[in-house]
C-alpha cells in the first residue's frame, strides 16, 4: 500500500518538479493537479481531494511567488497565499493528513549570513510578509507540519518565472540586437534546481519528517555570476560578455525590496544526513542542456 501524497499548485515550477521525481519514491503516490484542477482559494475544490488523500500528505506549493505582481494586487496575493493556505490546513485537519509547507527564504532580511535556522523571520517585502503570515496559520494549526524554507530556486522549463527563466529570452534578443555587453547586479543567492529541491523533499516524506528545515544548493552565487554561467551553457561566449554592476543599478523597477545577500545554513539537513543538495554550477548546465532551450543556444561564431 502506497502513501498519498497531494501537491498542490502542481503546474508550478515545484510541483512540477515533485511530480516529475515522484517516481523515484514507489512507496508514495503523488498527484499535482494544476490550478485548473485544484483552486485553492476554493474549499469545495478542496474538498473533493478528502478520499484521496485521508492519513496522507499535502505539500502546499500554490502560491503567488512574483514579489512585483504580490505587492500591486495585494489582495489576490492574500487570498491566494493566505487563504488557500489556510484551506489546505482545513483540508488537512480534517482528513488527518501530514502537511509540508514550502517556505521562502524572503521571509529574511539577510542582516546574517549564513542564516542560522533559528533567525527570526524580518521580511522586506509584502510578499515575504504574507509568506511569514500563511507559515503562521500552518504552524498554529499543524505543530508537526514540516516547514521547508527553501532557497531562490530555477526550474520547470516555460514554467520558470524566477531569475534564471526570466534571464535567458533577455539576455538572447540583446544578441539579437548586436548588444555584447549585458549589465547583471551582484546580489547574492543559492541558485537552486527544482529538481534537487523536489527529490529532498519527498525524501523526508518517505522518512516521516517533521519540523522546520532550511534547503538550498550547495554553494552561493551573484546574479551576475550565474548569467555568466548562463553564457557559457549556451554558447554564447563569444557573443556576449557579462558585466558585474552593483544590484541597486539594475533594480529600480522592484517593488519589493529584497536581501543584498541571501544564504541559507542547512545545519539540520547535515546534522541528519539529509541533505541531497548539490552544486548550483553543475545543476544549471543540467537543467540547461534540457531541449526547451536549445531555441536560445548559438553556434561558436566562424
């Protein structure tokens, strides 16, 4: 007999992840319905989950994770973040399910680094804000709830709206236009693979593991310095050179401020063997040699 295992926002760049190594787990059974399938703002689309997944598990992953959309439409993000995840905590209740909730570590205001697992959440932004507000409702409602406070991660092909997914079609039409100088700020992260996240993940959850974690790649990286890695993966090395600029040159369109420097210890992860986290460099040629993206590589120039 299998485990159960709900994941929602299962078309995200996690929960695509998580179902895509699910199958690296026989003893668990995961399904991750798209938000089309499961809209968490919603209890009755919840509700039809109960049968399934009574005295398993949910990894929450809906989520609103842009911090510019969070911040000009609060109220979506509230209902989305906030309340969905207070109806997934419902759901769980009731079918007396474990709950993991994936965390971001923009709940921090990196005034230390590494950051201890004990440092107090200080977000800087409203997103980090209803982040820390929904890990409250989990946590208040669920003591055992498994908490994953998770690095800036890339992943899910099309479905990448973080750095690295967002990066790459920018940095290519700049080619295009005959640019061979491209300006990256020096903010300071661990880039993480959705993959790596996904399979440590589901790796505790076939352990049973509860409490709160911290994970992340092992590693740290400044924008500037994975857009140059993002170069040479593609091949655009003698195409377009990339130019370190202080972060504050670059952000003016943010409207959620975010940590100059941003880098997780995963002391309990080591402590308890569990970390299957990996390099940041050789996870995102992985994760770039994937077909999707051989639309933007190049031929070396003759």
């Amino acid at each position: 007999m299998t485990i159960a295992v709900l994941v929602t926002g299962g078309r995200g760049m996690l929960g695509r992840a998580l179902a895509l190594e699910a199958g690296r787990f026989p003893a668990l059974t995961v399904h991750a319905p798209g938000r089309d399938e499961l809209d968490v703002r919603d209890p009755a689309a919840l509700d039809r989950w109960a049968d399934r997944i009574a005295s398993g598990w949910i990894i929450h992953c809906a989520a609103r994770v842009d911090v510019e959309g969070c911040a000009r439409e609060p109220e979506a993000a509230r209902e989305t973040i906030v309340t969905g995840t207070r109806n997934a905590v419902a759901l769980a209740k009731r079918v007396g399910a474990r709950f993991v909730y994936p965390q971001s570590f923009l709940t921090y205001d990196g005034a230390a680094n590494p950051i201890p697992e004990d440092e107090p959440p200080r977000p800087l932004s409203f997103y980090g804000e209803l982040k820390l507000e929904a890990e409250r409702e989990v946590t208040a409602a669920i003591p055992d709830a498994t908490i994953l406070r998770m690095a800036g991660f890339f992943g899910g092909e099309e479905a990448d709206k973080n750095f690295v997914g967002r990066i790459i079609p920018v940095m290519r039409a700049a080619i295009d236009r005959g640019e061979t100088r491209f300006e990256v700020g020096d903010r300071a992260w661990q880039p993480t693979w959705t993959n790596d996240l996904a399979f440590n993940t589901l790796a505790l959850v076939a352990a049973g593991a509860s409490g709160s974690y911290q994970m992340a790649c092992r590693g740290e990286a400044t924008f500037a310095q994975i857009a140059a890695e993002i170069v040479r993966a593609l091949g655009w090395s003698d195409r377009l050179e990339v130019v370190t600029v202080a972060a504050t040159a670059v952000s003016g369109n943010e409207l959620g401020r975010r940590p100059d420097r941003a880098v997780l210890s995963c002391a309990r992860l080591e402590a308890e063997g569990r970390n299957l986290q990996r390099d940041w460099r050789a996870t995102l040629h992985a994760y770039l040699s994937h077909p999707f993206f051989d639309r933007y590589r190049l031929e070396p120039a003759r």
